[in-house]
C-alpha cells in the first residue's frame, strides 16, 4: 500500500537542496552575488520556502556552513593529541581552500562588516566548536598528555590562532608540515609552562 | 627677510592633514561612508591634492593606519623578550580598540572583500612589520632568551595569532593579562623544542 507523503522528510530534502545550492553558488560568484533567488531557483523550491526558515542569505550561509565545519573539522580522539591536532586543524584550513571561492572564508569576511552576522557566526558556529576542542582538550588532561591545570583558553588561541592569523592578512596558509610544527609546539608550551603560570 | 614658501613643508603638512582626516572620518562614519569627498573638505585640500598622492581611499586609510602602527605598536629592546612583547602585543591590540569605530579593524575588513587591497596591506603594511619581528627575534637569540635554531615563523603565528583568532570570531581581544599569559607560553615553547624539531 502507498504511504501518504512524509512531510518531514520532503523538508529535509528540501533543506538540503538549500543549504547546497547556497554553497555552491557562493563558490561560483562569492558572497556579494549571492541572492535568495537564485538560491531558490537552484534548489528547485520557492523563495516562501527560504524566507520560512531562513531570514537572510548570511542565515541560509551560515547553517550551510556549520554543516560542513561539523563534516570537514571535527575532533578526534585517537590518544594521541599532536596527530589529532594537525588532523582537525588541517580540516579548518580545508574550509578556507582555495580561499578566493571558500564560503566559510566569505561568510567570515561578510561577517567582519555585519556585526549581527558575526554575533551569530559566534554564537551558533564558533562557541559550540570551541565546546568540542575543549573536550579534547580535557580528555588529553585526563590521559596525561597535558597538565590537569593547562590553560584551556590559552591552547584555543595557539593552536588556532596561526590560521586565522594568515587569513587576515592574506598570507599562505599553513601547510601539513607547518600545521605540524605549531602544533608540536603548543603541546611543548602547555607542558612547560609551570603551574603557577597557567 | 622672507623666505619663499617651502611646497615640501607644505605638501607634508597637507599630507598628515589628509591622513588625520581620514582616521576621523573613518572612526566617525565607518570605512563604507568615507569618501576622497569628505577628506578633502576635513583636511582643507582639493580632491585633485589627494588624488594627486593617492589612488583611492582604500590607499590613503593605508597610509594612515601605516602611520599609525608605527607610532602605536613598535618594539622595543629592554633585553626582555617577555615585556618587551607583551608591550609590543598591547599596542597592537589598541590599534583595533574600540573594534566598531577602528581604523586598523576597517582596514582589515575591508581587505578581505578586496584582494588587491589585502595585497597592498600585506606588502607594505605586514611584510616590513614582520621583518622588524624578526629583527627582535634575532636579537633575542643573539642574547640567548630563545634558542638559535628558533622557527621564527612559528613564533611569529604564536604571537599574532591569538590576536586575529580573537578579532575574526568577535571574540574579546586579549586584555593584557591573557597576552602576559600567551607570550609566557610561546617563549616556554620556543625553548621547550628539541632542536631536531625546530
């Protein structure tokens, strides 16, 4: 027998078909060009469809690219934090290659001249990431890798300063032998740094 | 008796006064509102003087904040690594405080839109402010705080880093307590690699 249609899921799909053509259009034409016309016209849905779950071309952008930072740069935990490092860090500098037509780089650039953009970007993308290396983190404390009273906020901003760092000014992202070496040296810093210093 | 006017004073005086206006209007109205316009009419010159020296507004905000980094944020030699870039890395977080109304953070920005401005900023703004880094890495292995065989390319990135990590994700920038913290950090991992590493 014909179940009756599922509505959920046909918005799934058609969510995904969104969020798709939203990266693959600012791919090809970047940010400035991006409209929720054309997004809906690639995606096959109506532009009721975005404005009901989207308020905003950065909004649609945004979910699109929070899915792709969740697939490209997640944590791993193989007991080993240097390899697990230069592996997820190695998927942040995916995200932002080739940086001319990378969404996540657009979404950050556009993000720097909307400050309600950027709160967002923040607070739905950055903090709940920044959660997730702090639980590597505290797993590396627990198995000894690094002291029980290393400075959580001061490894964030080693390990990931470094590409944002490049980004900003239109340097050379690092590389994996480069990556390799930051990371080997945060570890060395979070090691040595004396307890009181922490 | 008189002397004849001096056009090199007064083209120079012309010059600050262009770049002091552009700081203000800048800081007054955002980078999106400054026009050569408005420049010419604060700074009491023709739009023709200014297009005279500069090319676009984009140039004459790069010369300024150019000036205004050098004023701000130059390193000093007391022969400690430790303050002398604590005070160094203090000055760079100023030039971006308050980050709404900065120069420098409009600068910035407004490269990430604009490739052949990131271009210009790299080249003239960043590459000879790396270069002075370097020039106090050197003496600060020269005096044995931090090993010869220092990747000062990782020092660099360790430094800096935190401070565009900060500012990319509208993160607080570091208050000078956390850069005493950072910076006592990346000096225990510049001497905390082994050679082979380095």
């Amino acid at each position: 027998m014909n179940s009756a249609p599922d509505p959920a899921r046909r918005s799934e799909r058609a969510r995904l078909a969104v969020l798709d053509s939203a990266m693959e259009l600012c791919r090809e034409n970047g940010f400035a060009q991006l409209t929720i016309e054309a997004i809906a016209e690639r995606a096959g849905v109506s532009k009721k469809t975005i404005y009901r779950w989207w308020p905003s071309k950065g909004a649609v952008l945004l979910e699109a690219v929070s899915e792709a930072a969740t697939a490209a740069a997640f944590h791993v935990d193989t007991g080993d934090l240097a390899v697990d490092m230069r592996t997820q860090l190695a998927g942040v500098v995916a995200l932002f290659t080739p940086r001319d037509s990378s969404p996540v780089a657009a979404l950050m650039s556009e993000s720097q001249r909307d400050p309600s953009l950027a709160t967002e970007v923040r607070e739905q993308l950055i903090r709940p990431r920044i959660a997730l290396f702090e639980e590597r983190m505290r797993s590396a404390q627990r198995s000894g890798e690094i002291p029980e009273g290393a400075d959580l906020g001061v490894a964030l901003d080693l390990f990931y300063g470094p590409i944002y760092h490049r980004l900003v000014f239109h340097l050379d992202l690092p590389d994996d032998e480069e990556l390799g070496a930051r990371v080997d040296h945060v570890i060395a810093a979070l090691r040595a740094m004396p307890a009181a210093n922490r």
